[in-house]
C-alpha cells in the first residue's frame, strides 16, 4: 500500500520542479495539492464503503429472521464505522504527505493516531449498546442488571483506551505506564471508589438473582416502596407507588436490609396479618341463655350444639359443681368468637383455602387482648387486597357486639362524659 500512496502523492512535486518552480514553492503547491487529492479520496472511500456496506449488508439483512442483525443495522447504520476506513487511509497518507515536515508529520500522525484509537473505542462500545438494548428485548434477560455489566466493560475499555493514547501521546512504553497506575492505584481506588462498589454490588445482586427489574422492593432507611425500573453500576432507581422516583446506591442492596416482594407475587396468595384488640373486662363464660341467642348464628349453630354435648357430658360424669361457672369445663364468649371468625374465613371467597388460614389469640396487653386474622388472600393485587382485608375486618368490628364482647378503645372525652 505505501507504493500506491507514493505513486498517488509522488508525482505532483517533481512535475512542478520541471516546470521550473522552485525548491519551496514547488513544495507547497504539490503539498496544499496532495491534501487536496487526499480529501477527495477520503471523501470517496468514505461514500464507497458506506454504500457497500449499508446497501450489501442491509440485503443480507433482509433475507434472514433473526432480529438481531436488524438490531445492529438500525443502531451502527452512520455511526463511526464508516468513518474508520477513510481515517485508515489519511493515517497512511500523512507520513507520505509531509514526509520533508517532520514536526507537522508528527502532530498529525498523533492527531490521526487519537482520532482512530477513539473512534474504535466508539465502535466496540456502540456494539456492546447494541447487545444491551437487543438483550432487554428478551424476557429471560429484561429482568438482569445488563446495564451494570456494560457500564464495566465501557469503563474498563475507555481506560484501556486512554492507556494506549497517553502511551503513543507521549511515547511512554505502555508496560511502563501500566506500572505507573500500579503504583497510583491506591488513589484510582479513591477515586473510583463508587464505581468499584457498584461493580460489586451488582455481581452479587445478578448472582445471587437479589433483585430484578420489575421487583417490588421496601427500603425504610431512604423511603422507598415501589417497582424497580432501572438498575446500572452506580444506581438503582424505583419508582415509588406515588409516583416519586428514588435514586439509592447499587452497593446499599449488599451493605442494607431491604425488602422484596417477589416472593409474595410469585407465591399463591397476599398474607393478611391484622389484628383487633378486645376488652379483656369483655371476657366472661357464656350462660344458657346466651349460647340460646348465640345458636342463632348460621355458621357456629352445629359447633355450639357439638360443644355442648360434650361439656356437659365431661361435668355430668366428673360431678361438676355448676352452680359456679368457673367450674368444670364451659364455653367462653371469646372463644366462640374465635370460632365464629375462624368458620366465616373459611367461608370468605376473596381467601386461598389452600394456605395458612386462623383466628389466633396473641399476648395480651395493657390495651386488651389482640385477636389476630392470618390468612392468604387470594388476589394479591393492591386494590383488591386491601378492599378484602377491610372487608374482612368491617364484618369482625360489627360482629363484635353479637359476643357480648367490647373493642379496646383508648377513652374519648365523649365516651368519659357518657
């Protein structure tokens, strides 16, 4: 190739010398001449392999069904690869062009040089772009951290490429520059300290499959609850369910305690964990008449029946002494509630029978003693989940009364007056 260029830029300075120009003269027109020709030639080379391979390769692209290659053509089609082979050409021609300028061989042969080193810098990153939008395209990739990973690759390639530029800049050998950031390493460190964290960070969350895009996530220390949207080196963005977008370090997944809520999504139903607190003065064992009353009730009319056989069958062959109620075996009124909310449970739609489902007494309090509803809603999506849990507990309030039994209530200057 050097012959060619000779042959292409060597004729026009002796042409000139024999039309009796002289030394200097002769020089700069054959020099602003030779620049001439060679940006026409550039421009030329340039206009050929674009229409080669834009034209060529878009046929080819075409005739074949994967999307993939459409991707790269949409994304790389008049983004620096054209640009490559024309700079190729002027970086050969310079040292041929100002071969009698030896410094201005020298700055543009460095200019050119930096020029073709970013430009493939620009081409390898813009083909790593292109696997990342082509991989989120995908659904067994959409949900990963690609845009870490790529985020690395881009830093570790820019500072690969500003090794070599500084190296040719100053023709400093790069094994010797490489020791020269050894030895600065400590404070690239400092520097990058983020950087690398996030790196980290976003290994282990790929890794250990912690968090994916789409995820719920609950994290008290900087106020987020809602869906992740984005997930790259530095930064983990989540848009919040009142449409505020937070911002947290990748690394505070690893180094904080955060909530996912994929679990719950994934799994069969939504817990309902809630519980009312009922006057412990409220608590008495039922009388006669009252379990009269209580049998009226559709869903604990066979339970109160079943149980009553089989106390007073206990008390009658024990020679229980009845005439106080604490003896023997009895029925409570809070007991039966609980039976009474454990059968209207199980008869409630909006619950999946197939999970835990109780009416638990918990430890009491200074406020009353809380009886707990655990179950799994069926529908885990948030309207309807809080529309079935307030449903469940409107019923639990109103039935109260029914048990002769009083919700624990901090008193009001109203209920005092009363």
């Amino acid at each position: 190739m050097h012959n060619l260029l000779e042959k292409i830029f060597g004729w026009c300075y002796p042409l000139f010398r024999k039309l009796g120009f002289e030394y200097t003269i002769a020089s700069y027109l054959s020099l602003f001449i030779n620049i001439a020709i060679m940006c026409v030639l550039a421009y030329g080379i340039f206009i050929v392999f674009r229409f080669i391979l834009d034209k060529s390769v878009r046929s080819i692209v075409k005739k074949t069904k994967n999307t993939f290659d459409d991707f790269v053509i949409e994304k790389i089609t008049g983004q620096y690869l054209f640009y490559l082979f024309p700079l190729l050409f002027i970086y050969k021609s310079v040292p041929i062009l100002l071969e009698k300028y030896d410094y201005w061989e020298f700055v543009f042969g460095k200019i050119v040089g930096i020029f073709i080193i970013v430009l493939i810098i620009m081409i390898i990153r813009t083909a790593f772009n292109i696997l990342r939008y082509y991989l989120k395209l995908i659904p067994r990739y959409s949900d990963k951290p690609i845009d870490s990973f790529i985020q690395v690759i881009n830093i570790v390639l820019w500072m690969f490429g500003i090794t070599i530029i500084i190296s040719k800049l100053f023709e400093i050998n790069q094994k010797d520059l490489l020791t020269i950031l050894g030895a600065i390493s400590a404070l690239i460190i400092l520097i990058f300290r983020d950087t690398i964290l996030g790196f980290v960070a976003s290994v282990q969350v790929a890794i250990n499959d912690m968090v994916r895009i789409g995820d719920w996530v609950t994290m008290e220390k900087f106020g987020v609850d809602g869906d992740v949207i984005e997930i790259n080196l530095a930064t983990v963005k989540v848009r919040n369910f009142d449409n505020t977008t937070t911002t947290i370090p990748t690394y505070s997944l690893i180094s904080d305690s955060f909530q996912n809520w994929r679990g719950m999504i994934d799994s069969d139903g939504r817990r309902i964990k809630r519980h009312v607190l009922i006057k412990a003065s409220s608590i008495h064992f039922l009388e006669e008449s009252e379990l009269a009353d209580l049998k009226k009730i559709e869903l604990i009319s066979n339970y109160i029946d079943k149980r009553k056989t089989e106390i007073d069958k206990y008390n009658s062959t024990n020679n229980i002494d009845k005439s106080i109620a604490i003896n023997g075996r009895n029925l409570t009124n809070l007991g039966l509630f609980r039976k009474y909310i454990t059968q209207y449970l199980h008869n409630y739609p909006g619950l999946n029978k197939d999970l835990i489902m109780v009416c638990r007494q918990l430890q009491s309090t200074s406020y009353g003693v809380p009886l707990e509803v655990y179950a799994f809603s069926s529908d885990k999506k948030f309207e309807n989940y809080e529309y079935i849990m307030a449903d469940i507990f409107d019923h639990i309030i109103a039935s109260v009364p029914f048990f002769n039994l009083e919700i624990s209530e901090i008193p009001t200057e109203k209920s005092i007056l009363k």
